[in-house]
C-alpha cells in the first residue's frame, strides 16, 4: 500500500439532477481526484467529516483508494460473518425474544449470497442450523456444538466476503434475492420477506456507524418488494352463535372419558378472554387473579401489564420458552385496561372456582402448573371445531386459529359503533393499524354510519339505488 499525507478536501457539491438532487464529497489525495455521492447531505457530510478528521489526525492515505488508512483497515478486517455476529450481540441485550429469532433468521438467510465459494461447503440445513442456532446466537455461541456445527462454523467463518462489498448495490440485490426464498429455494412468504428486509436495513445502518460501509445503498435497489396483505380475511370472523358453540365444545373435551384429563374445559375462559377482550394469545397466558376487576355480575375491567410470547428457550434471558415482558410497545410495568363484558365476566369467576390459579397467581397453565403450550392449545381448539362447526366451516377459514377470536372482538366492536381510536387503545395498538387490519370491516360500516350521520342531520333517508328494469 502506498500512501501520502498530501490531502485536500473540498467542500460538499451540490449537484440538482432532473429527478433528483445528490451531494458529492470531493477530495484530492497526491494530486489525483476522487469523489463519492450521497442521496442525502447528512451522508455526505458525515463522510467528509471522517476524511477531514483522518486528516487532521495526521492518518496517511492510501494513494490507490483515496480513504484513510483506518477506514481501509476496516473495510478489510471486518469480514460477513464477524460483523453479523457483532450486530445480532449489539442488538441482544434490548431485544426481546422473538426479535432475536428474527434477527438470527433474516443474517442467516442473506449469508449464501455473501459467500467467497462454495467449495467445501457444508449441506444448506446445516448451515442454517449452524448460523441460527450457535452463531447468531449470543447466549449460546461458545456453548458445546455437534461436530458437524463446529465445522461448518470453522468453514462459514473462513469463506464471508467483507462487508465492504455490500457498497456494490449489485451485491445488494443477490442478498434480497436471496433472503426471499426458503431453505428449499422457494419464494417465502411476503410477510417473511418484508421482516427480513427490515433487519438487513437495518443492519446496514450498523455497518455505517461502524465505518464498515461507506453508505446503506439498499434503498436504491431497484427491486420489488413483495406485498403484504395486512387487512383481515372477513371470512376467519365467528358470530356470537358459533362462538358459544365453541367455547361449549372446548368445556365438553375429555380423555378417556374423564374431563380432568383434558385441558379443554380449563381453557373455555382463556379463549373467552381473546373473544369478549381481544386479548392476544401471550397476555392471557400472563393474566392473573389481581389484574381482574371484576362484580359479581356484569361489567368489568382486565388491568393488563405483562406478556409472555413463546420463542423458544434458545432466545430468552430465562431459559424457559415463554419470554416474559412488558405489553407490546409500551414502557416496563404500563398498564392498559380493557373492558370485561358480563359473559367474560361469568366465565372468569366459574374459571377461579372450579380450577383455581397457578402459585404466582396465573390463571391459566399446563396440567402441572406450568406454562402453557402452543401445542396444547391448537389442539384443543381445532377438536372444538370440528365438534362445533359444520364440514364445510371446519374445512373454511372460519375460527381456523385461536387468534382470530380476537380479531372477532375488534370486530364486534366496531360494528356496535365504537370509535376507531377507542377500539384501538382496548386492543393495544394504534389507530393507523387498525384502520389497516380492519379496512374491510370498517368499510362495510359506511351505509350504517351515513344512516346516523342523516338523522342527526334531519335528512330523510336515502333510498338505495336498484338496477335498471
């Protein structure tokens, strides 16, 4: 490397094109020009801030590139895979559980495409086992492995690109590609991918804190981004009618003919909570007899603080599958109050007499006093629907999975005429998704709502139109 101490540095251009306006540093290293554009002047000008304090630190540049020889350096040294490994530890200890998984998830996916060869390369399933499971793993990095994961971490490690080749927006491209198909090369779905990307931008933006990459380019890609469909399917929505039918076969399960064998009659008041206060699956298993507010008969409140998602054991601080946290985006110890309608009510108050609460206070969990398992509920869950619904409705997407009764609540409430931004704050998100998750119930509410719109004006009701005769 040849390197001088003959640098100057000029001020930001400003450079308006016909779609739009770029910034370009320029700067003179041993009389030869060089220069880099940037879509924002932030990003130029903190580039040419990191020139100009090299140069001031009286850091040699290199002749060939132009750049400071520490911002060279770390271009160089910082390879794929140590630098993955660098953010998923950076983003651990706030992470919640299920944002680790993803994490790991979306940095393993992009790697095959940040490859030197593939040459001596390890069977895809065990890569991504290795990656997932041990490497993008803060907490169980440097635990024991298989034999087969140490030596695809040996070799995955040996064979990343720098990062410095995620500048080329080429190279970008390969990664989105790639992090858009599943382990078995087919196209993942739109959901999947968009997480994925999020993280990858994400990570980029790291990279450029670190002085790793000049810039995150991923946003100039020309590539499309697969569209979510983020609305409710109407048709997964169960009336009043069915869901009693429901929750009367959840209560009539046994095993061997004994129903204290079963969970399901001790689960009738856990999908109740999700049906009657849109509760989310991870803030009934958290609920406890001190956040109940309840009469004796009719309308109560359920004060909720705490969740607890499963993710795995892998991904949390305690080593149990459930990650216990605060409610979703909101601050430790919030709390949000929902209403309990009186049919809740009951079943909550039948739920403490005939099945008590776990030592902490919980008030639903397994046959031994622990948590509750996903499996366990799913299962209890489609026998109530197959007892309870018809074979066409079992075969449809009516009620297919436990969290659909809570989109029935949102539901049922908006069409009792509860405003959005009421609705919103009951269910624990804002009133953007909402009216997202919700547009096509919301829609179908117009003709109800101009009918009470011309009777608080006083206009005589609108006939509907008919088709011509």
């Amino acid at each position: 490397m040849e390197t001088t101490y003959d640098v100057t540095i000029w001020k930001i251009e400003t450079r308006q094109g016909r779609r739009k306006t770029t910034y370009r540093v320029v700067w003179v290293v041993a009389e030869e020009r060089f220069r880099r554009t940037f879509d924002t002047w932030a990003l130029a000008d903190s580039f040419r801030s990191d020139l100009v304090q090299a140069s001031r630190r009286g850091e040699a540049f290199d002749r060939g590139q132009g750049l400071p020889v520490s911002m060279l350096r770390a271009e160089v040294e910082m390879s794929w895979f140590d630098f993955a490994c660098k953010y998923i530890d950076a983003k651990w200890p706030r992470a919640a559980g299920k944002s680790r998984a993803g994490n790991a998830d979306a940095l393993a996916s992009a790697t095959p495409a940040l490859l030197r060869t593939e040459r001596g390369a390890p069977e895809p399933q065990v890569l991504r086992r290795a990656l997932t499971g041990w490497a993008f793993n803060t907490k169980r990095r440097d635990t024991p492995k298989p034999a087969d994961i140490e030596r695809a971490l040996k070799w995955v490690k040996a064979n990343t690109v720098p990062v410095s080749r995620l500048n080329d927006e080429a190279v970008l491209r390969e990664v989105l590609e790639q992090i858009s198909l599943k382990l078995d090369g087919k196209q993942a779905a739109a959901k999947t991918v968009n997480r994925k990307r999020a993280v990858l931008y994400n990570a980029l933006d790291y990279a450029v804190e670190l002085k790793v990459l000049t810039a995150n380019r991923l946003s100039k890609v020309k590539w499309t981004m697969p569209k979510t469909a983020r609305a409710i399917d109407k048709r997964v929505v169960i009336n009043h009618d069915q869901a009693k039918k429901l929750f009367a076969a959840v209560a009539a399960q046994k095993v061997d003919g004994q129903p204290r064998r079963s969970a399901g009659p001790a689960l009738v008041a856990y999908f109740a909570c999700m049906y009657y206060s849109a509760l989310r699956p991870e803030e009934v298993a958290m609920l406890r007899k001190q956040d109940l507010q309840l009469p004796e008969k009719g309308w109560g409140e359920l004060l909720l603080s705490e969740t607890a998602p499963v993710t795995g054991a892998a991904w949390t601080d305690s080593g149990e599958r459930r990650d216990r946290r605060q409610l979703k985006q909101r601050g430790q110890g919030e709390v949000r109050t929902v209403p309990c309608p009186p049919p809740l009510t009951a079943l909550l108050h039948d739920h403490l007499v005939r099945f008590g609460t776990a030592g902490d206070g919980r008030l639903f969990r397994n046959l031994t006093g622990g948590d509750l398992a996903e499996s366990t509920i799913g299962r209890v869950w489609d026998r109530a629907r197959k007892a309870a619904l018809s074979e066409a409705e079992y075969a449809s997407p009516l009620g297919k999975r436990p969290y659909d009764l809570r989109h029935a609540c949102v539901s049922t409430w908006l069409a009792a005429g509860v405003p959005s931004t009421q609705c919103a704050e009951w269910a624990g998100h804002s009133v953007a998704v909402l009216h997202q998750i919700y547009a096509k119930v919301i829609a179908g509410l117009e003709s109800a709502a101009h009918a009470r719109i011309e009777q608080a004006l006083g206009v005589e009701p609108h006939p509907p139109e008919r088709g011509g005769e």
